[in-house]
C-alpha cells in the first residue's frame, strides 16, 4: 500500500514486488528477475486543490466559487531487473561472475557487473561496475571486503564495501554486521 501526503493533498494506491530465482543446472550458473512497484495508476487529491475564485461575468457581490483543481494521473516508477551469476572458480578458492541489466521506468537503463572472490568461505575481496547512459551518474566503481568468524555454533561476519563518487562527494561507506544463529 503506497500512501502519499504533502501537506492536505495525498495519493493512495497498491504497488507489488515479484521475482525469482532459478538455478539452472548448467555449472552452477543462477539466473533471477524481479519486478519492482507494479501497480494501477494513481493521481493526488485533498483540499489544497481547492480554490475560491470570482468566475468572469459573477456580480462583483457575489460569494466566490469553490474550484476543484484536478491532478492528472501518473504511474510509479516501476523497475525490472534480470541478473546471472556464474561460478568461474569452485573449491577453496571461489570466484564468482556477476551480470546484471535494470530497466527504469522513469530513468535511463543500467547494467552491472561485478566478481566475488571467496577464501575458504571466511574472506571475501568484491568489486563491481555500473554503466549507464547518463553522463551525469554519480556511481561506478564499487568495492568491497568482508570476513566471517566463527564463533562456537555461531558465526559473526563483518562487511565493508565503498562507491566511489564523481567529481562532488567523498566515496560512500557502507559496513555491516551480521551474528547469525
């Protein structure tokens, strides 16, 4: 349920995330789509819409008349996404291939590609790509570290991955910290 307000004037409407994954079979390679915000047209309504308004040709006494503005109707901004994942590498050591293509209903087209290396499922080195049509992208290269630590019957894996940034801002750092059970 999406549920939009700014100041009294509001949008409703119901929007729908679907995927899946398929393991082909063939050399481990995995392939998955999803579809993102799905849904009927939506438009904005509320009393901001409203205006008091002295129609041509009303005696310059009258009371004004209340006019209803009508906002037209837009769609939310959808996305699809198609991805692969390739094993190139499988053992201790893994190397894994990554290839994704994202269609923007409301921007340009992307693709990306990125590699996983894994040592002995305890260290992990990332680093991906994305590729767009707009010269104005802020994203490209990313990057990425992250080790797994054994802890008795639990396991605490810690992450890091970096974006760097065009030409404005410093790079942008994400770190994450996962115990699981």
């Amino acid at each position: 349920y999406v549920d939009e307000t700014v100041l009294q004037v509001s949008s409703k409407t119901i929007a729908f995330d679907f995927g899946f994954q398929y393991e082909t079979g063939f050399h481990g390679m995995r392939l998955g789509a999803v579809m993102k915000s799905v849904g009927p047209a939506t438009n904005f309504s509320g009393s901001d819409f409203d205006r008091n308004e002295h129609l041509e040709g009303d005696d310059p006494q009258a009371a004004p008349h209340t006019v209803a503005l009508l906002s037209s109707n837009y769609n939310l901004p959808s996305v699809f996404v198609g991805a692969a994942s390739y094993p190139v590498m499988q053992g201790m050591n893994n190397l894994t291939a990554h290839l994704l293509y994202q269609n923007n209903s409301c921007d340009v087209d992307e693709w990306r590609v990125g590699a996983e290396y894994v040592w002995r499922k305890d260290f992990a080195l990332r680093a991906g790509y994305k590729y767009s049509s707009n010269d104005d992208d802020l994203f490209g290269f990313s990057y990425g570290v992250g080790v797994n630590v054994p802890l008795g019957a639990s396991r605490l894996s810690i992450d890091y991955a970096g974006q760097m940034v065009s030409d404005f801002f410093d790079d942008i750092q994400h770190v994450g910290v996962t115990m699981a059970f």
